[in-house]
C-alpha cells in the first residue's frame, strides 16, 4: 500500500491501515491488558504505603464502604475502606482532618485511576484528634445537647442506681464502697468496654437499656445512672467523645452523672450528662447523701419541732394566763344578772298577787249578779225573748199555710219551693206537699182549643 505522505521519515509515515514493520516485535495491546499491567506494577511497587494526607469528600454508602480523598498542598489520591476496615476505624472520619493512611496502592481500570485501599487510618497527631473532637462539639452543641435547659435534676435520694462502666477493676469498687460507707442503695451495673474497637456502641447501648426499662418491671428501673470509667490519654477516653455515646446520654430520660477520666479529664459525655463528677468516686459523692448525716438531720428536725411545739405551748399557757387576769371575775359578769333574776322574780310575785286580787274582785262583783231575784229576772227576760223568736219561726215557716188547706209544690227530689205555673211546666214531675203528707204528680200541658174556621183572628195559647 502506497504512504499517504511521502516526505515522512521512514517507519513514521501515517498509514490508513496499520501493519506490522520491520524491527517491530510488540504486538499491539488492548486496553484492558495495558489496564491490569499497569494494575500489577503499581500494587507489586507499592504493596504497603503509608500517606499523610487531609481527608476531603468523605462518604459512607449504604453498602458500608467508604469513599474520600487524600490531598496536600500538590496532589490529591482517592481512596476506599472496605465495610470491614471501615467498621474498625477508631474515630469518624471527617472533611478536613488531617490522618495517615496504610494500605495498598492499586489502579481502578473502569476509570483509568489510581487509588489506594485504606487497612489502617489514624489521626496525624494530638492536634487533629483536638480539632475533630472540637468540630463534633460545634455540631453537637448547635443541635442543643449541651444546652443548660435540657439538664435535669437529680434525685435527692436514689432508691436504685444503675452504673455503666467496665466489669472489672478499680471503677466498679471504689462506686460501691462509697455508696456502700455513705448511704447503702440497690445498684445494677451494667459491664461495658471502656476502650477500645465496639466500646462507643456497648456503653451508648446500655445507656439506652437502662432507659428502655418499665417501671415495675422484673429488673427494676434507675432512679440515676453514673456513666464512669479511670483516667487515661485522650486516646483511652475517645469512646466518651464519640457521637453515638453522646446522643445516648443526652437521649436519656433518666438523670446521668458522667465521671470519665480524672478531674483534670473532659470528654463530650460530661457535657451532654446532666452533671458531671471529677471522679468516679465523687460521682459516688454526688449521687447520695451521707446517711449517718441524714439521720442527724432529721433528730435535729425532731428536736427542733419539740422545742417548737414546747415553746408554742408554754406561749399560749402565759397567754392564757395573761387573759385570765383581765377577765372579770364570775361573780361581776353574773351579779347584775342574779340581781335583775331577783328584781323579776320579785316583781312576778307581786303581779300575781295584783292580777289574783283584780281576778277575785270580778268574781265577787260577777257572784253578786248572780243573785236569784236578779238571775230570775234575767231568766224570764230571755225566755220572752226566745217565744218572741219562735213566733216569728212559726209564722215564717212555709207549711205553716198547709193547716189552712193549701199545699206546697215542689219539683220531685227537691225542697225548694216553685211559685210560678212556668216553673212546674218546667219541671215536670212535681211533689205536692199536704198537711198530713206529700203526693207526687205530673204537670202536663194543656190541649190546644178548636175555634170556628170564620173566626178573624186567634187568640194566643200562651
């Protein structure tokens, strides 16, 4: 085939179609070969690397894995944690941060890029832990875990304390043994990790266990819950800083005390608790009263109300006392009534003798009225009187006319008297009243009368 351009250099001149030159003993490669040859180099050269970098567009997808970016001031890398590593990681990784990565290099050949796969990630030092631990503030604190308001207060005298901390150690004994020597009370200890890969979710966890019990339950519910564990570095209390502890704590309806660390010690969970104790110990302290003192309080209180109710007494004795000697004496509040009693008493007497004496004078005069010449009088005077009456009785009575041959019509059934033709019509059925008796009868009424047909007029049958 003849070359497009004559003027090139012999084995450089463009063909159309490519074909195998003198001296040319590679054969050509596919992308995919170049790909994972490149792949094999870069991970035979670089099987273990170490990188310092600061995290940039850090992500978790639902998978598990972890996706970011390593840069400095002259390059950026992507890297990947697989679900495994990513769930060992010590700390949440966040944008910004400054960690050294140990892993493998590899290539990525869908997009022709290499990347390195993160086994290990820490901080690159104190001061990154500081400036992580001071972001996860901020956004904790903005979201208002922290705020003063959402504190609760503590009770003064705990029937049952839950205590989160490790199982064994000094922790748990020095918390009971002052409870123990101050106030014995029921405690449930719930054994966590207190460092450590799983520490954060085990104390977040029983955190929200004990939280999670019902009142009157088989396992009985705190009244308070200490969160505690010793001293170490920052690294050894990391899990009180993690996100998942905090949230539990501020989460919890039941009042915390968190005594992490020493006193110098501050962690996240101390701020989000509802208080916080510089020791495990002092958290003991602060939990429950002393009960010897408690005991001395209340005989104090005892005493206190006696001598109160002591003084109230003996005070309302000399006021008493006091009243009596002003009062008037029972013989001046009762004399002016006895000497009135004997006033009326007196006074009835003599109004008894004065109205027996106008009483025995009436009757004398009254005695003497009734002599007989005068009760005789007195006696014809009214018998004149009554035949008079009865005269005029007998003169006014109706039957008295019936000696004389008249009678009395009354309407049947009824005594009173009718005195007019209409009222007999009316009635019908009289009674006829005689001087030896009565005799019904019956009123009819009277036939019409036959006049001659010429007669002019009528005359009325009424």
């Amino acid at each position: 085939m003849a070359n497009l351009s004559d003027d090139a250099p012999d084995g450089l001149s463009a063909r159309l179609v490519a074909e195998d030159t003198p001296g040319d003993n590679a054969a050509a490669m596919s992308v995919g070969e170049l790909a994972f040859k490149l792949k094999r180099v870069v991970e035979g050269e670089f099987g273990h690397v170490r990188l310092r970098g600061e995290i940039s567009g850090y992500k978790r997808v639902a998978s598990g894995h972890a996706y970011m970016a390593l840069k400095d001031d002259a390059a950026v890398i992507d890297g990947v944690i697989w679900k495994g590593q990513a769930a060992r990681l010590a700390f949440v990784p966040q944008d910004g941060i400054e960690v050294i990565a140990t892993g493998k290099l590899t290539t990525y050949p869908g997009r022709s890029k290499y990347q390195i796969v993160i086994e290990r990630m820490e901080l690159a030092g104190a001061g990154q832990l500081m400036a992580l631990l001071e972001k996860l503030k901020m956004k904790l604190a903005g979201e208002g875990l922290f705020a003063p308001s959402a504190k609760k207060p503590l009770p003064f005298l705990p029937r049952v304390i839950g205590v989160v901390t490790s199982g064994t150690g000094a922790v748990i004994r020095d918390i009971l043994h002052r409870l123990e020597d101050r106030c014995p009370t029921h405690v449930i200890v719930w054994p966590v990790k207190v460092q450590g890969e799983g520490s954060a979710a085990e104390i977040a966890a029983a955190v929200r266990g004990f939280d999670a019990l019902a009142e009157g339950g088989p396992v009985p519910r705190p009244d308070l819950v200490i969160v505690a564990r010793g001293g170490g570095s920052i690294e050894d209390l990391w899990a009180f800083n993690e996100e998942v502890v905090v949230r539990a704590v501020a989460a919890c309806s039941i009042p915390i005390i968190s005594a992490v660390g020493h006193e110098t010690d501050t962690t996240l969970c101390d701020h989000a608790a509802d208080l916080r104790a510089p020791t495990p110990t002092a958290a003991a302290e602060i939990a429950v009263p002393v009960l010897a003192d408690l005991r001395l309080t209340i005989a104090a209180h005892g005493q206190r109300i006696e001598r109160y109710a002591r003084r109230y007494a003996e005070r309302g004795r000399e006021q008493l006392t006091a009243l009596v000697r002003v009062m008037p004496k029972r013989d001046q509040l009762l004399g002016p009534q006895r000497q009135r009693a004997d006033d009326l008493g007196q006074r009835l007497d003599r109004g008894l003798e004065r109205r027996v004496t106008v009483a025995r004078g009436g009757l004398d005069r009254s005695g003497g009225a009734l002599r007989p010449a005068t009760l005789l009088r007195l006696v014809e005077a009214r018998r004149a009187q009554l035949d008079a009456t009865w005269r005029l009785v007998k003169s006014l009575n109706p039957d008295a006319v019936l000696d004389r041959g008249y009678a009395r019509v009354t309407a049947r059934g009824s005594s009173e008297t009718l005195a007019t033709r209409g009222a007999a019509r009316t009635a019908g059925a009289v009674t006829l009243h005689f001087r030896d008796g009565a005799v019904d009868a019956r009123v009819e009424r009277p036939a019409a009368k036959a006049y001659p047909v010429d007669t002019p007029e009528q005359p009325s049958l009424l």
